[in-house]
C-alpha cells in the first residue's frame, strides 16, 4: 500500500476486488456501476493495421481473443488473486478438477516425482495415478502428518508437492508451513488445494506455498448453479501454468464468472455462518452414543484442532464422523431418513449434503487420522448449509433414530 492507503480486512477487500473503473464505468463518462458487466465476446477488434502489428501483451486487461478472457473474467482473476497476499495472478478453469490437473501438467515433465498427500480429494489422486501417470511421471503417496519422515521422501527428481488441508474425507489438519518450507528447501514446488478454507480462513501463499487452487464451484459460487476452478501462484509458477491453460484451450464463460462475482461478496457471512452451524452440530454429534469419533478441526478435541487454531482464520461447514455400531445397512437408513440433506457430492452451497463414504479403498498408507475410535469404519461426511442449526440438529435426531428402529 502507498501514500495513505489502509491495509482492509479480507471480507472488505472481498466486497472491493475486481471493480476497477475500467471494467464499471464508460471510457470518459461520469459515474458507473457496482459490477463489471457481462462481456461476451469471442471476437476482440484492434484500431487498425498498425495496432494489429503491434500486438497486445499476454495478460489479463488486454484485448486479444475470448480464449485469453475479457473483462468479466478478468475482473474475477483480479479479486482472487486479491485474496492472496504475494499472489502474482489467477488464472480460472472450467472446474477445480480441471484447475488441479493443468496446474500438474504445468509443473511436471515425464521422469518428474509428484509427492501427492494420501487423504487428497479422489479425483486428484485419480488424474496422478491415471493420466500423470501415464505421461511418465513418478507417483509417490506421502503421509501429510508424518512430518519428520517427509525429507527423505524427496529425491533428485522430485518436481511437485500436492497437498490439502485438511485432508479429504477424514479431515487431518497438517502442517502446511513446514511441509511448503521443505518443500522449498529440497527445490520443488509446493501446489495446496485450499478449497475448504478460502483464503478467507487459510492464505496459503503467505504460509509459504507456491500455488493455490480452489474448487470456486464451492463457497465463491455459493449457490451450486456453476463449475468453475483456480489456481492462484506466485512466479514462475504463475507463468508456466498460464501458459498450459492457453495451450489446452481452457477459458470460463463471462456468465458464469459474473455468477462466482456476485458469489463472492457474500462468501465471507456464508462461511461465518456455515462455520458457526457446522460447530454447534459437530459438538451435538461428539455426544451422541452412535458416533464414535466426529472429524471435525473447528471442534475443540477433534484431531487436528491444536494445528488448525494455530494457522487458520476460519473454517467452513464440511466436516466428516464415524458411525460407532452399524453396517451398511443401517448408515443407508440413517441417510435415508433425512428430510434437509440432500445426497449429493458438492459442497459449499447454501443447501445441506450428506454422502457416506469409506477411506480405506481410497488411502494407500493408512484409512483414518491416528489416534481416533475408527468404531464401524463407517464414515459419513456432512455439508453444512445456511439452514437454521436447530432445524438440522432435529433432523439428524430423527435419523439416528431411524437407523436403530430396526
């Protein structure tokens, strides 16, 4: 900041990005608008011949093709890359799963390592194990709480770090400086899916990592009506994934950018309120006799909550448990038997989503946090919506009560 200027709040700069005067206002014209407009364009002019010549620079407020973007999404690059203190640009994508998969193939070369966390989202362990795979790179599973035997993971090829806290599914908060800092230090990239957190509740450039992505079908969208993913990267990250994305064609329409806009002033009270819910049910659940452990890192005593108090900000309305007595059956009544949650993979919308879900298929070096009461080894992940905490708390009453009726 110059002259001044104050340093905002995230939740003021959220309201604030992306709304510079030349994407609200007519060139020349007094006055303007709250938001940029919905530019649809595939076809950018130039003056003349000479301007033509001249060419436009490869970034984002320059005319040059739909594919590179215009001001709508310009405007949506601009506020996220906001967001992330340090941050040299974002770069937007179809999807986080697209977003996730051209940030690794920008980073990696065949006979490269990827050092992927064991509890990452499906997919992304998925596209390494399948399509990375396949392109000649090195795939290695690490345990994200093993912090003292991450080191002597790293050899002479090892390119990339991909990490997410907390972990997919089970929650496990790690330790992302340490990890990012190693990272560095062994010369590879740390790349953080920080979906779950936003940069509202964890910034992750600024504890030392080098790339950020998010699933901004999530909380920047915030009404589950669009796709869309980021990366957000210092340099020379930043330019090496900018260039893949324009190599394989990946642009957002202007539509949907506006939608994640107008999503994104508000995400910061939807994520205080869904993280106020998601704690007052997470607690309910701790004392009930048919959960055996509740994964959840804003509640005090869960697994990972020491770390997460230490670096985190906020948190949001996903969280997992563990049935301590039942079967498949009977998790099958227990979801069956709601009324306010939808079934349904999502998050991070202003409705409630139940899914079940079993790690021990999916994890390679270990299925749950160590340490917990793994009961049934039956888990099911809740996403915590904008409803009234009480209304949910009944719901889930009257569903472990179903489950047991048999």
């Amino acid at each position: 900041m110059s002259g001044g200027e104050k340093e905002h709040k995230p939740a003021t700069r959220m309201v604030e990005a992306g709304r510079k005067r030349e994407w609200t206002s007519m060139p020349g014209k007094p006055g303007g608008v709250v938001n940029p407009p919905v530019w649809r364009a595939s076809t950018h002019l130039y003056d003349n011949s000479t301007d033509h010549a001249e060419g436009r620079p490869n970034e984002d407020g320059h005319f040059y093709y739909g594919r590179r973007g215009g001001p709508t999404q310009w405007a949506l690059a601009d506020a996220l890359t906001e967001m992330e203190p340090g941050a040299q640009g974002t770069q937007l994508f179809p999807s986080g799963v697209a977003a996730i998969a051209c940030t690794l193939q920008a980073l990696l070369r065949p006979g490269d390592e990827l050092l992927v966390t064991d509890n990452a989202y499906e997919p992304t362990r998925n596209l390494a194990m399948g399509m990375l795979k396949r392109q000649g790179v090195d795939i290695r599973p690490f345990d994200p709480l093993d912090l003292d035997g991450f080191p002597s993971l790293f050899g002479d090829t090892t390119r990339v770090v991909m990490m997410e806290c907390p972990g997919s599914l089970t929650m496990e908060v790690c330790d992302v400086p340490a990890l990012a800092r190693i990272a560095r230090e062994k010369g590879a990239v740390s790349v953080l899916d920080n979906t779950w957190a936003s940069p509202l509740g964890f910034a992750g450039l600024a504890h030392g990592c080098d790339v950020t992505v998010m699933s901004l079908t999530k909380h920047v969208g915030g009404h589950s009506d669009l796709m869309m993913g980021s990366a957000t990267a210092t340099n020379p990250a930043f330019g090496r994934i900018r260039r893949q994305s324009q190599f394989l064609g990946q642009v957002v329409s202007p539509d949907d950018a506006s939608l994640a806009l107008r999503g994104l002033r508000s995400m910061a009270l939807r994520l205080e309120r869904e993280t106020a819910s998601a704690l007052a049910i997470a607690e309910w659940l701790s004392a009930r006799s048919e959960v055996s452990a509740v994964l959840c890192p804003m509640l005090p005593g869960a697994p990972g909550h020491a770390m997460w108090q230490r670096d985190f900000t906020g948190g949001c309305g996903l969280f997992s448990f563990v049935l301590a007595d039942a079967d498949n059956s009977a998790r099958a009544r227990f979801i069956d038997a709601l009324d306010l949650f939808g079934i349904g993979y999502s998050w991070g919308g202003f409705e409630s989503l139940i899914t079940p879900f079993d790690p021990a298929p999916i994890h390679q070096l270990r299925a749950w946090p160590p340490g917990i009461d793994t009961g049934s080894g039956l888990g099911v992940r809740l996403s915590i919506g904008l409803e009234d905490p009480a209304d949910l708390i009944a719901d889930l009453e009257h569903a472990f009560a179903a489950m047991g009726a048999a």
